[in-house]
C-alpha cells in the first residue's frame, strides 16, 4: 500500500538527508570530510574552474571550515579513493569493495572505452613497479628521449585502463594532475576486497541512495548504470525492504515508485530562516534534475557544454537554495589575478519570497565563497529581474574583505 507525503515534508527530508539543513551536519575539520563521503557515498571530481572546483565546493557548502588539504590528506591516509561511481569521484575506503564489479568488466574486456595497447600498459606498470609513483606527464616526457618506440598518447590511454581496471590507483594529486602508483602500495591491507553479488552490489546501491537522499527511486539508483540484471537485483532488494518495514513506498507526483525510508514519516525538521547555500552544479543534491524538477520545481542545466547563442542563463551558474526553495541561479567567475569574484548575472526566478528575507543571509554566502575562491572583492554586472539591480548592489556594496 502507497503512503503519501507533503511536498514541504518530503523536501525538508531530502535536503537534510543531504546536510543542507543544518551549519555543520557532519562535524567540523578532516573529520567532517571523511564523514560527508561516508554519508553521501561520493563526491563528484570536475576539472572546471570558473570558481573553486566541483570536489571542493561541494564539500564547502556543507563544512563551512573545509580545506582543501583536508580532502588530499585523507587520500594519502588511504581513507579516500579515486574512482567512478557516475563519474569521476572521491568514494570512502570502506565501499572499496563495491567498485570491484566495473573494475573486472573492464580487465575482462567488455567495456568499448579504454582500450590500450598492451605492450604500452606492460611498460607503464613496469616502471612505476620499478621507479615508483609517476604522474602523466612523466611519461611525457620519457616519449621524448631517443629511441622511443612510442609517444605519450598511447601511455596515457594505458594510465587510464590500467586505473579504471583497478591495477594502478590514484596516489595523490597536485591540482588536477594525478600521481599512479601499483594498486597493492596504495590499499590499506585491512581493505575488503571481496567482490561483491550482483544483489549484494544493488543493496550497496539502494542503501547508499536512500541514506544520502531520504527517499530514491529506481531510476535514480541506476543513473547511468546499464543492465537489466541490476535493475532485477534493485527491484528485490526494494521489495525485501519493504517486506521487513525498513522502507516504503509513497506517491509523489511525477514520480513512479519512489521509496523512502520509514523513519522520515514522523521526522521533524529544524530549518533556520537564514538558512541559503550556493551549490555546485555537480553538488549530489541536484544532480539528478528530473527530481529537482518534480520536487522542487527547478529546472536546472549546467549550460558550458551548450553553444554560447542557445544558453538561457550563463556559461556556469550556481543554484541558490534558500531553505527549502530553489530561488534562482548565479553566473559566475573567480578572477583570480584579480582576486575579483564576479556575479556575472543573478538571475532571480522566486519573485514569490520576499527580497528582504533572503538577500542579506545571500550577500553573506556570496562573501564567505569570494574567500574560498582566494578573492577580496565583489563585483555584480547585471541581475535579472533588472528591478531588483539597485536593492542588491545596495547591500553588496556593504560587504568589506579584511586585508
């Protein structure tokens, strides 16, 4: 039997499910980091860097003390991994287990991606067995020397097969430049590394999304996952949920079959009314936009990968949540050199709430994240409505950065 929630409650318990109710819902410090990944289950990796990059922004907008060495610390003390859940992330240690599966599909050869040369991945292993961790660009430059037998392309396609397979993992970085090592160097030796069943691997799946969101559906489980064996496998573990009382089945419209947990139905919620994030575009709680849509009634699209002339709002926007309403989206652009933070255009969608309740908790935020973009000033070029220019510029312009 279906049960129903109000849209109020049902929002309320997917952004607190999400650490987006309360300042510090994971703690505070190193400790926080590595608990929002065991919660969330991944944080998305982007190479995008109009403003701080996706990784880092994200884990911001819920550890307001978040530093960036928190998050490379935690890696060289192999409590963190790089791997792919959708796409590019940083996963918790203790699912290692869980990515083994797309590991072993592609050694075995039944992925079309990836396909490197054999005799290059033999040599790209055997030296970092021999010398020891090496980035990309090592390799670039050992292309170079006389008598090379092949060029950097092919030894970076060999990186990659060998990472995505699991014989080579990710070390540690500078920036956005990744360091290899042999997969046996980085584990930890108390890592379980028992591949899981195909219906132990949908559990870890429907867990980790009801856990990180409250309430999950099919299609969200399996967001870019192909197969009808998973699906089957998720589809049972649902149902042996339900059977058990953990979970239940509600209606939400728009949605088919969406499950929640069963504890969110007397759950109360404590939303302070200044509550207002900046969030990334990769932040895990809008990444699925058909349930944002439905939810919250937000269409959002990060628009960089669209052509310039058929962009609605701009090359990478920010959506502004303000308790528990989307209130519009934000183009912006860290000019570092200039230590100058750009709203390039605020668009203000939510003309239904006060301006007064939501600008000056805004004008905060927007401070706050000048400075974890390493910038000590503020500039606003056009805001839409373009009523509401004076009001904001007004309040913006009382914003002072400590020199």
């Amino acid at each position: 039997m279906e049960k129903k929630l109000t849209p109020e409650h049902l929002k309320l318990a997917t952004l607190e499910s999400q650490g987006l109710t309360q300042s510090t819902p994971f703690g505070t410090g190193k400790t926080a980091v590595l608990n929002a990944l065991e919660h969330l289950g991944y944080i998305q990796i982007d190479t995008l860097s109009m403003v701080e990059r996706a990784h880092h922004h994200t884990l911001w907008t819920r550890i307001p003390d978040f530093k960036a060495d928190d998050l490379e610390d935690l890696v060289e003390e192999r409590k963190v991994f790089e791997y792919w859940f959708h796409a590019a992330s940083y996963l918790p240690m203790q699912d290692f287990r869980y990515v083994l599966p797309q590991m072993m599909t592609i050694k075995r050869g039944e992925s079309r991606y990836y396909n490197a040369d054999a005799k290059v991945m033999e040599y790209v292993i055997d030296t970092i067995r021999n010398e020891g961790p090496k980035r990309a660009r090592d390799f670039e430059n050992e292309s170079h020397k006389a008598g090379s037998w092949w060029n950097w392309k092919p030894a970076k396609l060999a990186l990659e097969r060998l990472f995505m397979q699991g014989d080579l993992m990710i070390s540690g970085r500078s920036g956005m430049q990744k360091t290899y090592d042999l997969a046996e160097r980085v584990l930890p030796s108390s890592t379980d590394t028992t591949e899981p069943t195909p219906l132990e691997l949908a559990e870890y799946l429907v867990k980790t999304n009801l856990r990180a969101y409250g309430f999950t559906t099919l299609k969200q489980i399996t967001h870019l996952r192909k197969g009808n064996e998973l699906k089957k496998n998720v589809n049972q573990v649902l149902q042996t949920m339900q059977e058990d009382g953990v979970i239940s089945q509600v209606k939400i419209e728009g949605l088919s079959s969406a499950f929640v947990q069963n504890n969110i139905f007397e759950k109360t919620f404590d939303l302070k009314d200044s509550n207002i994030r900046l969030l990334s575009p990769f932040d895990n709680s809008i990444i699925h936009r058909d349930r944002i849509k439905q939810i919250f009634d937000f269409d959002f699209r990060l628009e960089c990968y669209t052509p310039k002339e058929k962009r609605q709002y701009g090359y990478f926007c920010l959506p502004i949540l303000f308790r528990d309403q989307f209130i519009g989206r934000v183009d912006c652009k860290a000019h570092r050199k200039e230590k100058k933070f750009e709203l390039i255009h605020l668009h203000i969608e939510n003309s239904a709430i006060d301006m007064e309740l939501w600008l000056k908790p805004f004008v905060e935020t927007i401070k706050r994240f000048a400075i974890f973009n390493g910038c000590e000033s503020l500039v606003l070029t056009k805001v839409s409505p373009s009523k509401l220019n004076t009001g904001i510029k007004k309040e913006l312009s009382k914003v002072k950065f400590k020199k």
